[in-house]
C-alpha cells in the first residue's frame, strides 16, 4: 500500500452480464408503471455507517495521528487501514486516534515474512485490549511483494505456496488466541485472482474435490477480500458504482468473479455458483479514484461517485469498503476525502454531509422494515433501507445515471408520515419537508443521492 500498483493482470475473459436493474431491496418497474408497497427489512443505519472505511499512511509516517483523527470526525469514516508498521509508538498512535473518534485499525503489510506475523499479532492484540482493532488481514496483493514463509519466498509467476501457508498460519493462530479469535480474519489481497499455480487463495475454506495443491479443509479466511478499484475505465459510466460491487462482473475490476470465482490469471475455479458468490462475506480493503493524474475525476465527479460506492457495496454485500485513501498526497497520489493540508475536498464534504444526516441515536436499532415502492425508476435507479435506533427510518435512493436527468416517485403504504429529504450535496438541513405525505416525488441528476427520513408511524414506536 506504499504506491498503488495495478495487477500483472492478462486480458480479461469477457464481461459476465449484470442484472443493473433495482438495488437489492426493491424490483425496478417500467417506465411510467407504479408497484403495490410492499414491506422492505431495513438494515441498521449503524451498519452502514460501520461499513464506511478508508485507507491511511501513519504506519509509514505520511498521515500525522491527530490530523486524521480530526478528518475522521469531519468525514464521518469509521474504520481505517494502515501498512507496513507495527511499532509501539506506532500503536499507541491509533489508539490515541481511537480513544478520540472511536476508530477501528486493521493493519496490513505488503510482502510480509514469518517475524512480521508474529508481530502483526501482537500489535493486533494491543489492539483489541484498547477496543481498537477491527480485523486482522492477510499478505498485500501478492502478485505486486513477494512473501516470505519457512524459508520459501513466492514467485508472482510461478508459487504462491508461501503466501497459502502463510494465510493459513494467520488464520490459525488467530483463532487459537484467546483474545483474537473473535475478531474476523480477512483474506490476502488479489491473491486468489493472481495465484500462479492452484494453491487453493480463491476459497475461504478449499472444499472437497476442488483439486488444489494446498489440502482440503485448510481455512484460509472469514471475509473474500478484493481490490477493486472503481478506476479501470477512462469515464464515469451508467451504473458504475452498482457493477463494481456485483459478484458476476467482469470487466475494469479486479472483483468477486476474478478473485473467488474464476481467478483471473489461470482461470481456476472457485466459487463457480452465482449464488455462492453473492453470499460469501466480502469486505473490499481498496477501492477508489483519483483526482489529479491519468483518468482523474473533477472534485464534484469523485465526491458523488464515492458515495454511489459506498451504498453499492455495502447494498450488494460488502460489510467493510475501505477507500483509497483518507488524505492527497504527492507520492501516493490524490485520491483523498481531504487534501495534502486536511482540507475536506468535495468528496469530503459529502461524506460528512451524508454520515451527519444518517446519524444515528442512542439505543438498539428496532427490528421491522417499510412499506413502500418506487415508480417510473430506470435500470440506473438504486435504493437502500436502513433504520435508525428512534425507529425512524432513512430510505436512500440514488442515481448511476452518468448524464441527464431521472425522475421517480417513493410511495408510502399506510398513514401518512413526515418526510424530511435531505441532498448530501448541498448540505445537512432538508431541501424538502412533507407533513403528511403518501409518495414523495425525488429527481436525480449525474449520480445524484437523496436521503429521506420517514417519521416511525405512532403505532409501530
């Protein structure tokens, strides 16, 4: 993670089809129809939140702890992956950073050997005493650093056995440590797409029968880990953010299909059900988009796609989306929600606008959901549900349309509710506020997001 590094990666096989219809909580509707509401289980807005996460460089002296403690109270971001350190002074900073935001770290190295994994460990279990560890992770994209493990060091075109013992050694002193093993082991990084020779990386346990050097049962992993860079293509295009978190799709993405599904570099089979892969626990430790270089965005363009990221993944799966990265900087490069100086830049300012407005109270989030449906949406309409602890609920609907406009209609089964609808765009403060309202009429332009608050119907508080 000290320089972003595409994969050594061969042509792609073809782009798997993708259903780019309706997000997963609704069915999407001709054009000009209305559907019956039907009630829609929303999830925790707090979970949401959780899944919002972001990359750093404290470990290799780049980010300054208290400057990005002050980002991640402006940003809203919840969890945060750093590389390549695991000192004391190191850990006593993200635990300073912690104790001040409530952070959560996972820490990862790029071509780790035997004496790193016993220290990754104990820096992790200083971690967890403070409350502060989130997971722990498994070898930086292989393909790119090579691992080391009783004695044999990978070759990125020939053996991957080191990082396959290696993943399977972290995987089992984790779960054999009494303070650690309830914390989610997440899988080495590109590893099952780019794996030379078939060692098994492309499952979190190899199952029977798969045919692959490493034996059946060896567990690997909690959480299909990718790296998959939303940046592949010159342009934002129609339901991008939607397709790069999709498990079958296969095109600009080092995704699911290519990782755990059919690897990408030698074609061998993982998980090669469509289901299966949609189900598998999946957290994505890079992603993003930059905003000076090769294929850069404008500010405004990064700042409504990273959003339309967020709800994507976390929509289709994703518990952790970890953004490359918090802050610019002229040698990582300019991929940040803040600039080289911890100035919040569009997408910074969006997040935050977002994360405020999702805030959630105190108190356990209620069980139930929503009666409601969406007419007139395009195959570029998405909508997530969540819930807040008050049991009001927050319905997120949003737009992958890369140019011009779309125009729908939320409609509302049962007593009329307030509807406060709120544009991360433009602030914190509703645009709209309906009384007693039964639909609510939303447009969206360019990768537009609104955000309403439904009031909880008195009977069901």
């Amino acid at each position: 993670m000290t320089k972003r590094r595409f994969s050594r990666r061969s042509v792609l096989r073809g782009a798997a089809a993708v259903a780019a219809g309706a997000a997963a909580s609704t069915v999407a509707s001709p054009a000009g129809a209305s559907t019956r509401p039907s009630v829609v289980e929303a999830a925790p807005v707090t979970d949401f939140l959780d899944s919002i996460c972001v990359c750093a460089h404290m470990g290799q002296g780049v980010d300054d702890p208290a400057r990005v403690a002050d980002a991640l109270t402006y940003t809203g971001i919840r969890n945060i992956r750093d590389s390549d350190n695991v000192s004391a002074a190191f850990v006593d900073g993200l635990i300073s950073v912690h104790q001040r935001t409530g952070a959560r770290f996972v820490i990862v190295r790029s071509g780790p050997d035997e004496a790193w994994l016993a220290d990754q460990l104990e820096a992790s279990r200083r971690l967890a005493r403070a409350g502060a560890l989130l997971a722990l992770e498994g070898p930086n994209e292989p393909n790119n650093w090579a691992v080391t493990f009783g004695g044999d060091t990978s070759v990125w075109d020939k053996d991957f056995t080191p990082v396959a013992r290696w993943q399977q050694e972290l995987y089992r002193r984790t779960k054999a440590d009494a303070l650690l093993r309830r914390f989610p082991v997440f899988h080495s990084s590109e590893a099952g797409g780019s794996e030379p020779n078939n060692v098994g990386l492309q499952f979190l346990t190899i199952p029977d029968g798969a045919g692959t050097l490493m034996p059946a049962g060896t567990r690997y992993a909690d959480f299909a880990n990718v790296h998959n860079y939303i940046c592949r293509k010159p342009a934002i295009i129609d339901n991008m953010a939607w397709e790069n978190a999709s498990p079958d799709f296969e095109d600009w993405i080092d995704g699911i299909y290519g990782e755990y599904g059919m690897t990408w570099r030698e074609g061998f089979p993982g998980y090669t059900s469509a289901a299966d892969r949609a189900a598998l626990p999946k957290v994505s430790t890079e992603t993003g988009w930059a905003t000076q270089g090769t294929n850069s965005l404008t500010e405004e363009d990064q700042g409504r796609l990273l959003l339309a990221l967020y709800l994507s993944q976390f929509a289709r799966g994703y518990q952790h989306t970890f953004v490359y990265m918090l802050r610019d900087d002229p040698v990582q490069g300019y991929w940040g929600f803040v600039d080289h100086d911890y100035r919040p830049k569009r997408s910074g300012v969006y997040l935050h606008n977002l994360t405020s407005v999702l805030a959630n109270g105190a108190g356990a989030a209620p069980g139930g959901g929503l009666a409601y449906s969406i007419s007139d949406r395009a195959p570029t309409t998405h909508d997530l549900l969540l819930r807040r602890s008050d049991g009001d609920h927050f319905l997120v609907v949003w737009s992958e349309r890369a140019i011009g406009s779309e125009s729908v209609t939320v409609h509302l089964a049962g007593p009329p509710r307030q509807v406060e609808v709120y544009d991360p765009t433009s602030g914190t403060t509703p645009i709209h506020t309906l009384d007693a309202a039964k639909t609510v009429p939303v447009t969206l332009t360019n990768y537009d997001v609104r955000v309403l608050r439904v009031e909880c119907a008195a009977a069901s508080r």
